[in-house]
C-alpha cells in the first residue's frame, strides 16, 4: 500500500469512527439519564445479578430500544476503531521504522492488535446481547468481562501507536520543509 493511500484510509477510518462514537456516545448518555444505566455499564458488570439490574432498569421500551440499538450500532464502530488504529500504527511505522528488521516486523504485530481488540468487542457484545435478551449466567458474564478486559487493552495499544503515528506525520512534514 502506497504512503498517500495509507493516509487517507486513515483519515476516513479515523473520522468516520469519531463520528459513529459520538452517536453511540450521545444515545448511551441519554440511556443513562433516563435509566441509570448505559450500555456502557454492562462492560463493568461480570455477575448475572449485575446484569438482570441493568436490565431491569431498561424495561420501558423507549430505553429497550435505545439500548438495542447501542449494542447494534456499536458493529459499526468496531472495524471503524480497528482500522483507524492499524492504520495509524502502519503510520508510526513508516515514520520510525526502515527496513524489514525485527523492529518492522514488530510493529507489523502491533498493527494487528486493534483488529484483534476489534474482534474482542464484537465477542462482547455478543455476549452482553445474548444475556440481555435470553439469559444471564455468571459465567457467560465472567467470559463478557475478560472480552472487555482483553479489548480495552487492545484498544489503548492501538491508540497509543496511532499518536505515535500523529507524531511520525509531523516529524514527517518537518523533514520535507527543511528539505525544501
């Protein structure tokens, strides 16, 4: 893949996921005033009896329906996130890696961990899904919680790497001007 098609990948990626959290993240604000809870909540439970609470508080349809259609959109938002993370990590690698060394290789790794967090959310989500509209156990919350656990990691991977990757396109723009 070509540097400029890289970029802009990224950049669609990036934009399009920071627009689809700002509507996940307006609706879960709004769960949560009207409920208590937001579907956020159901990612710091990992009890069945933390669960049956969230979901009592959602019986009134208006907050059902928002909270079904958080835990939905949220599909969206994952490969979105994914990407822009992988992207932005292929980024910080172009900008501080040359060669195919094992510190390319390396990077090539942790580019790949955002998508596996990605993978852990959808896991997650499906979990909390299912418990919400069939039936919770402790153990299925237990498994909920640890996709959580193992995505949030994955998550601050991939965004720390995509700053990086910020600051490799500055550095970037500095050695061309002084080039110039």
């Amino acid at each position: 893949m070509n540097l400029k098609t890289l970029y802009t990948r990224w950049a669609w990626t990036t934009l399009a996921g920071v627009a689809v959290f700002a509507v996940l993240a307006f609706v879960d604000l709004r769960l949560k005033a009207d409920s208590g809870f937001g579907t956020l909540a159901l990612q710091k439970v990992s009890t069945a009896a933390g669960i049956r609470a969230i979901w009592a508080a959602w019986i009134p349809e208006r907050d059902a329906l928002m909270a079904g259609f958080n835990l939905g959109f949220d599909y969206l938002f994952m490969p979105l996130y994914g990407f822009a993370f992988y992207y932005g990590t292929l980024a910080a690698r172009h900008a501080f890696v040359r060669g195919t060394g094992t510190m390319f290789r390396l990077m090539t790794v942790l580019a790949a961990i955002p998508l596996a967090g990605a993978l852990c959310d959808a896991a997650e989500n499906a979990l909390e899904t299912y418990m919400v509209v069939v039936q919770p156990t402790d153990r299925l919350a237990e498994i909920a919680y640890a996709a959580t656990t193992a995505k949030l990691v994955c998550f601050y991977v991939g965004f720390f790497m995509s700053l990086i990757g910020v600051i490799g396109l500055f550095i970037r723009r500095r050695k061309v001007e002084a080039e110039a």
